[in-house]
C-alpha cells in the first residue's frame, strides 16, 4: 500500500513538473505583463480622449478681442489643409481674406532669391476667365544703370491714369538714390544684379523685370525700356495700341555675315541650329502668355548661358531666336522703339537738347508704315530711345503739345 501511494506521489509531480517548467512559467508571466500593460494604457487613453471631447463640446467660441492679436495665415506660404484657415469668409479680425490676399502682388523689393522668383512667377491659372473684376495694366520697365533721367517727362505721361499701370526699375545694385514719395517710380526698383552691355546678365535682367512684373496678375503687357527712351504718345494711346493689339513685338531676323550669323556658337548644336539663329533690338513689348512663357524657358535660356559669351551678344540674339523657334507667329516682327541707326557705329545715335523740336518729334510719331492687327498704319513705333538729359528741358516744353499728354 505504501509503495502504491509512493508511485501516484511521484507519477502527481513528474506531471506537474512537466506543465511548469522554467519556460511555460517565463511564456506565461510575459503574456500577463503585456495584458497588463496595454489594458493601462488604454484605459489612460480613452479617459484623455473623453475629456478633450467634453471641453471642446463645451467650451464657448473665443471672442473676436481674444483673436484679433493673431495674424491671419498666409495663402502663399501656409502648408495647412485649406479647413483649418478661413479662404473667402471674413476674419475674426473684421478683414477679408483668402483670394484677395493672394491676389495682390508683393512689394517691388523683396527677399526672393532669383530661383525663388522665377518658380512663383511662372505660376499661371488654367481657367481663363477672372473671378472677380479685373481692370488690364501695362507694366512699364525701366532697365537702367541709375535714376531714370527723363522721369520728369514719364511723370507727365502717366498722370491721370492711375491704375492702368505698374513701374519696375531694375538699376545697378550699387544706386542708392531715392524718388520723392509723390512720384510715380518711388519705391518701384526690384531687387538687382550688375548688368553690361552685351553681357549674358543682360537677359538675365530683362527676366527679373518680366517675373517682378508677373506676381502682379492685373498686368497684362509688359514693355522695356531704358533710362534714355520717351514715349511718342499720350498714355491712352499708347494703352490702347497694346490692349487691342493681337502680336506681339520682338524683333526677330536672319543676317548674314559677321554681326549675324557670325556669332553663332556651334557648342549650341543640335539644340539650336545656325538656321534657327536670329538677331532682333532688345527692346520689346509682349503679352502676359509670351512673358511666362520666357521666364519659364529651361531649354533655350541654359544653352545661351553656358555658351554665349564675349561676343556673341545675347541680348540681341536670345529673345529673337527663342520667340523664332517657338512663337514666331504670335510676333509682329518688329520693336515699337525707334532708334536712328543711320550713323553707324556699334551704337545709335544719342539726342541732346539741340536735336529735340516739334517738327523731330512729330516725325518720330509717323515714320514709315507697317502692319496692325491686319491693317496698314503709320503708327509704328510708340517710344524712342537714347535721348540724353539734357533733352530734358526741350522734351518738358514740347512733348505735351506734341503728344496731347492732358488726353
């Protein structure tokens, strides 16, 4: 009996040693810690959500003198879902926000960097018509060394039209003068680089000015000009021509010879090909659609930057021959600034106050005949260039008359 006992003893404690081994007992204190510790903090978890939602459910809206300190968020720069921000209701602060915000362009001197720049430029909307009331500008820009020295005169040609146009100055970045805050140009310089004559940072100017002028949506053509040029007309003429008009006007032909053809670089093959080369005046006057389409051009504008140099004269050659290649049937053919070649030289001929008289300046305004929207016209050219300061005097005496600037 004894030994019967001592056998279901010792048959009881194998079985139990089998079932409670080291690592059954490790499994099963693990498995009880981890129970353990998510169901804390689930619990944790759950009361934290329930409170929130009883404070917001229950908290009041905060008042209008409790937010009005906040700044509204930025359209432009916000990375936010477009829910958490007001877009076309009214702030809390009293202040329409959202388009009309985005809508108006920046200051004319900024912190963007060119790259920055030319990306925002480049923006353009894919639905035509506005939503709102839009009134077309001419955006006039000035690229120059220093002052515009005939502002005086521009003075007199935008008066009355405010509104109608926008003024960018691109001058050396080394010019530190002021315009009186009653003038038209004052604060209207853009952020500048150096610029030289027949210099690849020539183009690179003319592009700052276009992108400048572009985060400005109301504008709608966007002109050069120099410190030395005049308008030949009154701004409601000038401004008509340019809305109504169906071309644009770059320049753009093929020459022959040294000055033309001769400043082909052959490192620019197979992109742009010697038959494609063409030569124009910088000065020119385009839509809004063909100013995009320059500042965004990351095919053309890179081969010329990287080969033509010294004299190859980019800024009679890069325009001409991108709008040539691409857009040449949305182009007049021809600049609407005159300038008198007919002395020779590399450069034409400057205007000092002796060459400046009602008979000169009523030539200008008619010379020649060329093509408008399909029709034959006398008016060709609507500014002139390199007329020096001291014109100045003689242009303020007669120029109103001339080109009926009260109109």
């Amino acid at each position: 009996m004894k030994s019967q006992n001592q056998n279901s003893l010792a048959t009881a404690i194998n079985l139990l040693g089998s079932r409670w081994n080291p690592l059954h007992l490790f499994s099963c204190f693990f498995f009880f810690a981890f129970g353990l510790t998510f169901g804390i903090i689930l619990s944790f978890n759950l009361k934290s959500f329930s409170f929130n939602l009883q404070v917001t459910q229950s908290s009041p809206s905060p008042s209008p003198s409790t937010s009005s300190s906040a700044p509204p968020p930025s359209p432009l720069v916000s990375s936010l879902p477009a829910s958490t921000y007001p877009t076309n209701e009214t702030s809390k602060a009293g202040r329409r926000i959202g388009l009309s915000e985005y809508m108006k362009p920046p200051n004319a001197m900024h912190d963007m960097d060119d790259k920055e720049l030319l990306w925002r430029a480049s923006m353009a909307p894919q639905i035509r018509e506005f939503p709102f009331k839009r009134v077309p500008k001419v955006a006039f820009m000035f690229l120059t060394k220093g002052p515009v020295s005939l502002a005086p005169l521009w003075e007199l040609f935008f008066k009355g039209h405010e509104g109608l146009y926008s003024i960018y100055v691109h001058s050396h970045p080394s010019f530190n003068g002021t315009e009186p805050e009653n003038s038209v140009f004052h604060d209207r310089r853009i952020p500048s680089k150096e610029v030289q004559w027949g210099k690849f940072n020539m183009i690179e100017a003319e592009r700052r000015l276009l992108a400048n002028a572009l985060l400005d949506f109301s504008n709608h053509h966007f002109v050069l000009l120099s410190e030395s040029c005049i308008p030949l007309f009154n701004f409601s003429t000038i401004y008509s021509y340019l809305m109504n008009s169906t071309r644009n006007y770059v320049q753009t032909y093929d020459l022959p010879g040294p000055v033309g053809r001769g400043r082909y670089k052959e490192q620019m093959y197979p992109t742009i090909t010697i038959e494609q080369w063409r030569k124009g005046y910088q000065w020119f006057a385009v839509d809004r659609d063909l100013a995009i389409e320059i500042i965004s051009d990351q095919t053309y504008f890179p081969i010329f930057q990287k080969h033509c140099k010294s004299s190859c004269y980019a800024d009679e050659h890069y325009l001409p021959t991108f709008v040539g290649i691409k857009f040449w049937e949305r182009s007049a053919n021809r600049s609407l600034t005159w300038v008198d070649w007919s002395r020779g030289g590399p450069h034409p001929a400057r205007f000092i106050r002796s060459d400046v008289t009602i008979e000169s300046l009523k030539r200008l305004r008619s010379e020649g005949r060329c093509d408008y929207n399909g029709k034959s016209t006398n008016i060709c050219f609507l500014f002139a260039r390199k007329f020096m300061p001291s014109a100045l005097e003689r242009l303020l005496r007669f120029a109103p008359k001339v080109m009926h600037f009260n109109s």
